[in-house]
C-alpha cells in the first residue's frame, strides 16, 4: 500500500493577519478555512473530513461544531509545528482508503496576542520542569553540540536568516521585510548562547489552511494539479537518557521513508520548505533529509544557497517562519502553502522557481533539543 | 549571588515517590533494569528497553560530564544555564548548571549533583565538580 498520488492538494489559504487582536481564534480558524474552501473552487457542504490539532480550541469537536461541518472522518493528532505535514500524510490515508474524499486541515491562533495555554506535560514533568526548557534553550543546545561536534559557525547559521530575508522582501505580509546582512544576524542581541534574536522566528498571530481531496475530485476543479506523492513521519526522544545526540533530528527516519515512497532523491527537488522555527533548525534538518552530508550543513547554507535564483536550493521563499510567519508558533502548514505555491507558479515572480515540478516541505515540532516528532512531504505538479 | 530562586515542587506519584523520598535524604537514585542491564532516567516501572518489568532502583554517584548547555539571557527570574548532562552510569538528563560562573561552562566539563530546596522534596541540579 501506498499514498503516493492518492491525494491532491487542492485549496490553500494562508491568513494575511500577523496580529488579530480584534478576533477570535475559533474565527481564525473559520477565515483560513473559508478561505482554503473558496481557492479549490469548492462549498463547506463538500467537506467530509476534518484535521486539526491542539491549537483548535477544545480540539476536533467543538471546531466540528463551530465550522458546523457534517464529517465521516477526523483526525486530531498533535505533533506541535509539524501537525499539518503530518496531517497531510494522514489525510492521503484516509483518502486512499476512502474513508473521506474532501479533507480541510486548518490552523489558526494567537500568540502574537497573547500567550498560549501552557502545553500539555507529560511522564517526564517533574524531572525537567523546574530546568526551565523553551525553544529558545532547547534549540540553542542542539547548535551548542553542533558547533563543537562539527564546527559550525554563527555565521553559517547567519546565512539562513540572510537567505529568508532575501525572499521576505517580496512578500508584503511579511512580518519582517528588511533585507539583512550576516552582520546584522551577528550583531543582534544573544537571546540563549549561541543563538541570536535573528536567528529566531517571529511570533504571529495568524493561520492557514489547506483541502486535500482524490485525484478525480481535483481534475474536476479548475486548479493547477498538485498531489502527495511521499510522506514520512517519525519521532524522537532521549528514551531513557540512553539516545541523546541532540546532533540530528526525527527528520532522519520521516525523510528516507517519505523519498522512497515518492521514488525520487534530495537531488531530484527543485524547491523546499524547510522548517525554520531557528536557524540551527533548518541546517540540521538540511543534513538530517540528505541535502549534505551530517555536519556539513553550515557550509551548505553559505554564501546564499538557499537564496532562489542564485543557490542550489531555494528554500522557504514566503521568507519562512524567520521573517514573514509562524502562526501560533507552528510553521507546518505555511511550510506545504508556499510549496504548493511553488508547485502552481504562483510563488513571487521574484521568487518563482522556473519549472518548479518538484518539493519538499518538512518540519518537526515540539522541542528539537528535548522530544519532538518530524515530518515529511514530497509533492509534485502533475 | 543574586537570592535563590524558588524552585516548584515536584508533584510525584507512585512510580516515581521513591525517588523523591531518597532526594530527601540527599541521595540521588537511577533506574537499573535486571533483565538487559541498561540504566535509564527518569525512572520508569517499566525498562523503555526491553519492557520488562524487573527494574530496580540504584543510587548514581552524581557525577556527570555536561554534552551540551545553553545560557538563556531572556528571564524574568535572571539568566540561567539549562544542560543536558552525562552520568558517569550511562544515561544522560536535562538539568541546569547552578552555583558556577555560567561564561566558563564547556562541554565535557565534569559536574556534581547537588540538590536544591522546594517546598516539597529537593530537585536535583548540576554543578561543576
């Protein structure tokens, strides 16, 4: 059995908001969904599957209720930032066994707003909430280790803010805009050693939301035909203390699984979304698909290859969680819109990736440094 | 030294109570499973390695060696220094680095535990040896 070409991507919306004071988060939720719905040229009353994750206020049920959806499927599964790559997979499942024909994934929230409710803990609670692990701490251990393991450089890491500010430029939602120079990276304020304020994304209010539907339901559709054709999900723990190597991440299993599903390489892709909650999350998730070697992701990212229309890899072209989205600190679902958007030509033109037939998005989600599961999507234009 | 910072207590339950009732005698215990051998933290009923349930408790020498640290700089309550630190019986845990000039941490440097109050049992911390 296999996903691959069972289910199409048929609608994407991505909020415009960065910050929604003025709204609800059951609201944002209805406006992406709304929104996705309208792009695929489709109603609400066609929807028979839903997915959604903990950012859905009082999850599957009461969004169900409040979207006033009739579905035969649902899916809630809560894999943070990551959830909607994973979604997405499962999504193609149920399609492929027929379990729904018209899926809408969304997600939506505020945190630009106001905070988060607090994450729901687990087994390891009393003998690591005291320590005081954020994603900014936890993220700057995984480039502690890299750095000493590897020699990776601040600077390296700088070019990747570099890079997503180069295609931020191009996007007038974007929170940040600015061009920035490795320097400015550098010279921004130490938020947890090594990591700086630029090499952390924005916090945003906001949403997006995507339909996934059956290969007949999307020819159907005046859509330009973009599908699944690999997925791969995977997680990681330091299981017992045993396994800790903050090196690599989840990303090492979900991708292999996802290009041998879609039968293509990190040498086929034209274009990738790659999840960029940190820069160090970007170069280590870069090493952990085989875009390079383990450890030599710092020299990879140099000097502008992730830069679209002057490197090898154009990546996160919407200017990525670093500079133009992260909505409710979870960089999944804008991640497969922009690819998709690759996928349709109807990226910037100024970041358009000529014949782009071909993507990756990836992500992971919970904390890097400490558990967290992956995600893969390999996605095609047909 | 700035005062010290209050730390929460550990709610605890069953599985783990044993741990936290030898914290109070200072004594800072791991799992050990009989079957395969293989320590591990935090301390489970059953091995998260070969699932059995012959795991027994097993007081660590609390020494370790720091793997990795980071300095959070933006806290309301000051900065401070979280790690993931080694035990010399195998396993490693997440900790922060207390009592120490945080500039001069590194990798690999060798750390003690030492354990701090709480209005319940004390909470395990590292510092350098």
């Amino acid at each position: 059995m296999t996903i691959k070409g069972k289910a199409y991507i048929a609608g994407i919306y991505e909020h415009p908001t960065r910050h929604a004071p003025d709204k609800s988060t059951a609201q944002l939720h209805a406006e992406v969904a709304k929104g996705a719905i309208e792009d695929a040229g489709l109603t609400k009353a066609d929807i028979d599957g839903y997915f959604c994750a903990g950012d859905a206020p009082g999850g599957a049920w009461p969004m169900v209720d409040y979207l006033g959806l009739k579905v035969r499927h649902i899916d809630s599964t809560e894999t943070g930032g990551c959830s909607y790559l994973i979604h997405l997979g499962h999504a193609a499942e149920a399609i492929a066994a027929g379990k729904c024909s018209i899926a809408l994934l969304t997600l939506a929230g505020k945190p630009r707003t106001g905070p988060l409710p607090a994450r729901a803990t687990g087994a390891e609670v009393d003998f690591e909430a005291a320590y005081g692990a954020t994603t900014h701490n936890a993220y700057g251990m995984c480039a502690m280790r890299h750095m000493h393991d590897y020699g990776t450089t601040s600077e390296q890491l700088a070019w990747i803010k570099v890079a997503a500010s180069h295609h931020a430029q191009y996007n007038p939602h974007a929170m940040l805009r600015d061009v920035v120079t490795v320097e400015d990276v550098l010279n921004s304020p130490m938020i947890s050693d090594p990591l700086r304020r630029m090499d952390c994304c924005v916090v945003t209010d906001g949403g997006g939301a995507m339909i996934v539907t059956t290969p007949e339901i999307a020819k159907s559709l005046k859509k330009p035909l973009v599908r699944l054709i690999g997925h791969g999900e995977a997680m990681k723990g330091p299981r017992g203390g045993k396994d800790l190597d903050l090196t690599y991440s989840a990303g090492v299993w979900s991708g292999p699984r996802a290009f041998e599903e879609a039968g293509v390489t990190p040498q086929d892709i034209k274009y990738a979304s790659i999840y960029d909650s940190f820069t160090i999350t970007v170069l280590m998730q870069l090493e952990d698909l085989g875009f390079c070697k383990k450890g030599e992701g710092g020299k990879f990212v140099s000097d502008g290859n992730l830069i679209s229309g002057v490197g090898k890899l154009p990546f996160n072209t919407d200017g990525g969680g670093l500079c133009s989205n992260h909505p409710v600190n979870r960089g999944g679902m804008t991640k497969v819109i922009e690819a998709v958007r690759q996928l349709r030509g109807q990226a910037h033109p100024k970041v358009q990736v000529p014949n782009c037939d071909l993507a990756v998005a990836h992500g992971t989600g919970g904390l890097l440094g400490v558990r967290h599961a992956a995600s893969t999507c390999i996605l095609e234009r047909v | 030294m700035a005062e010290a910072k209050k730390y929460p207590a550990p709610v605890t339950n069953p599985e783990t109570a044993p741990f936290w009732e030898a914290a109070k005698q200072g004594k800072f215990l791991i799992k050990r499973c009989t079957a395969c051998g293989e320590p591990h933290y935090f301390p489970r009923s059953i091995c998260p390695f070969c699932f059995s349930d012959k795991t027994v408790w097993e007081e660590s020498s609390g020494e370790a060696t720091i793997y990795t640290f980071s300095l959070m700089r933006k806290s309301a309550t000051g900065p401070y220094a979280i790690a993931f630190v080694t035990l010399k019986e195998g396993p490693s845990l997440q900790t922060n680095i207390v009592d120490c000039d945080m500039d001069k941490l590194r990798i690999g440097q060798k750390v003690k535990v030492v354990f701090k109050p709480t209005d319940g049992a004390p909470l395990p911390f590292f510092t350098p040896a």
